[in-house]
C-alpha cells in the first residue's frame, strides 16, 4: 500500500515542498515556488538527495535529502550558508 508524505520549508523566500511516495516504487518529488523541479526513485529506504535550483539572481542550488525511514518519511534541506541542514515540516494533506 503506498501512501504520500508532503514537507515545506521556506528558504532565501522562496517554497520547497517535497512529496514521499512510500510502498511499492518509493519516490521522491521536489516543488520550488509551486513547479516541480527534480525527482528521484529511492532504493531500499536509503537516503536520497536531489538537488534544485533556486530561482535567485544568481540561481542558488539547494539539495533536498529525502528517507522512508526508520520509522516515518522525513526531509532536510541541505547545503545553506551555515552548513547546517534544516529540517523540513510535515504537512497533513
């Protein structure tokens, strides 16, 4: 049975949302100001990070790491000016 997990975070005023398609085909898709940006099939509940761009002038690349597990789906937004990722919010949808 598959089941969809949706995150957010604002970052540089920008939207980054990304949805976790859970089950048979696990997925991972990435919106930046609403326009899906990258995607990427995850293996085995291992970690999966997809960078997107930003669209900032100079456009500024982020990555978005994305797992099923252990327990619940979860997303970081990594590669900010500090260093330190950030956790993205769960949404009910």
């Amino acid at each position: 049975m598959s089941r969809r997990h949706h995150f957010h975070i604002d970052h540089l005023g920008h939207s980054v949302s990304a949805t976790v398609q859970t089950g048979h085909g696990s997925v991972v898709e990435i919106l930046v100001d609403g326009k899906e940006t990258g995607h990427a099939p995850i293996k085995d509940d291992q970690p999966v990070t997809v960078p997107v761009e930003l669209p900032t002038d100079p456009p500024k690349t982020v990555t978005v790491q994305a797992a099923t597990g252990p327990g619940e789906p979860h997303c970081l937004l990594l590669a900010t000016a500090d260093g330190e990722p950030q956790v993205m919010a769960p949404r009910p949808y």
